[in-house]
C-alpha cells in the first residue's frame, strides 16, 4: 500500500473539467513532483487532497484510508499538511507566533485556537519548539520579526515552517518556491531533502525546474486536468508529450 492513493480523480468546476480521471500513487518517504502549465490542475489536485474541494468522482485513500470521508479540520491530526500557493500567513504576528500556531493542531484536534487560551506551560514549550525549527530552517534571526515586513521569499519560508511544526507524515507543497530569488529556492531544495532523510513524504508542486529536477524521486505531469506523464525525472525531462505541453521552452534554450 503506497502513502496516499489517487484513483480516477475528476473534478469539474462550472462545465469546466479541472481534473478529469486522474490516477497516482505517492510512495512512503519520496518526493513526488507534480508538474505541468498554468491551469493544469495542480492546486486543485493539492486541494482535493486537503479537503477544500470535493471531486465529482474518483478516490482518494491515505494509508489505505478515505480521505473524503474526513473532514478539512481532521487533516493535520491524520499527519496531512498542505501549504498554499497564495501565502496564509497571520501576517501581523510574528513568525515565530505563525510556528506556534501551526504546531497547535497536533495537540488540539485541528482546532487553531487563540494563542491566550493555552496553558503557560504549553505556551512556553511551543515557543521551544518553534525556535528548535526556526534554527534548523535558518530563520531565527527573524523569529520575533512581524511577518509582514519580511520580504516575500522569507515569507514563503515561514509558511514551510509553520508546515513543519505539525510534524506532518505527508506534506503537500504548492509552489513554495514561487516569488523566490535563485539562492532562497535552494534552500528550499535542501530543507525539503532534509525533510526525506527525517521521513517525510513531500507531494511538490512547483514552476521551478531545477529544483523539481534535483529533489523529485519521481514525477507525474498534468495537462488540462490529465495525466500525460510519470517517471523518474530524467525520463519525464525527455518525454516528447511534456515537452510539448510544458517545457518545450526549457528544452529548446
Ligand atoms: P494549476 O494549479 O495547475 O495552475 P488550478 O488547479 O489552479 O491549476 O486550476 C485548474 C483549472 O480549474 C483552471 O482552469 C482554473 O481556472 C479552474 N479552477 C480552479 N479552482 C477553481 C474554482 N474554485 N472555481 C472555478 N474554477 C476553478
Ligand atoms: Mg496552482
């Protein structure tokens, strides 16, 4: 049994076909990427997943289990965390205030309650915790920063940690390096290798072909809401149907 199951996953919005049959697995403990152009049906896969939409038909089983059958708040509880292509960030609290709270949900079903509502104990261990991540990710020179003035790339960084803080098995990344210069995008790449060496599984969706390229085990491609591929990344790299639909201008230059 592989870690998550898609099977058929179709989902239409309005007439429109957004995903149409869509079939893969992610395997425990790799790096899955899931490419393809705008529109493709990337975040509308990573949010089926996450439970924001519901597909039309099709099945989606973690751990052999039916994710449809739960609900959006179960997730992090079940060891499923997603992070957003547009940032979801409490913007006016500090980043190390965004960790704590997205640590909480491990310990209190799901429910982001307000910060003041813990124990002093659990307030203060939180904040050891988060430090603990932010010096991993090389961020603690910006814990008690208010995340609106961080610049954008570091922004985006943030929402990887509050990610992490969960202790999440499976991670669902949509576009976390979108916005980022080339230095901050590979360091992207190693937090998330450094995420599959502590077990991890990453399901990544993202623009940026050199780090798909260096971090994915394997790859599926989506095109108008279809699978066209799946593969290792250098067989992918080299499919005449991807390069076609999506890196034909990658390919050429
Ligand atoms: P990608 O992430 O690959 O760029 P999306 O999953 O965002 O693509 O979008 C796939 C298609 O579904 C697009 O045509 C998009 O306009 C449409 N779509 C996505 N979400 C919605 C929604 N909530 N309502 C209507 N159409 C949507
Ligand atoms: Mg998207």
């Amino acid at each position: 049994m592989d870690l998550l199951e898609i099977t058929d996953l179709s989902i239409a919005f309005a007439g429109l076909r957004a995903l149409e049959r869509v079939s893969f697995s992610v395997r425990e403990g790799e790096i899955l990427g899931l490419i393809g152009p705008n529109g493709a049906g990337k975040s509308t896969l990573l949010n089926c997943v996450s439970r924001v939409h519901r597909p039309t038909s099709g099945r989606i089983a973690y751990r052999g289990e039916n994710v449809l059958a739960r609900r959006i708040h179960e997730l992090p509880a079940l060891g499923i965390r997603r992070t957003f292509q547009n940032l979801e960030l409490f913007k006016e609290a500090t980043v190390r205030e965004n960790v704590v709270l997205g640590g909480t949900s491990r310990y209190h079903a799901g429910v982001v309650r307000d910060l003041f509502g813990f124990s002093r104990r659990f307030q203060a261990s939180a904040a050891a915790r988060a430090d603990e991540l932010l010096r991993t990710l090389n961020l603690a020179e910006h814990a008690d920063t208010v995340v609106a003035a961080l610049p954008y790339g570091l922004q985006k960084a943030v929402e990887l940690a509050r990610a992490l803080a969960s202790e999440p098995k499976l991670l669902l990344l949509d576009e976390p390096a979108a916005g980022m210069n080339p230095e901050e995008s590979r360091r992207v790449g190693d937090t998330i290798l450094t995420l599959r060496k502590a077990g991890i599984t990453v399901l990544l969706v993202e623009h940026d072909m050199r780090l798909v390229m260096s971090v994915c085990d394997r790859i599926v491609v989506l095109d108008h809401g279809e699978k066209i591929a799946e593969g290792a990344p250098a067989a992918v790299r080299e499919n005449p149907a991807v390069i076609a639909a999506y890196l034909g201008e990658e390919a050429i230059a």
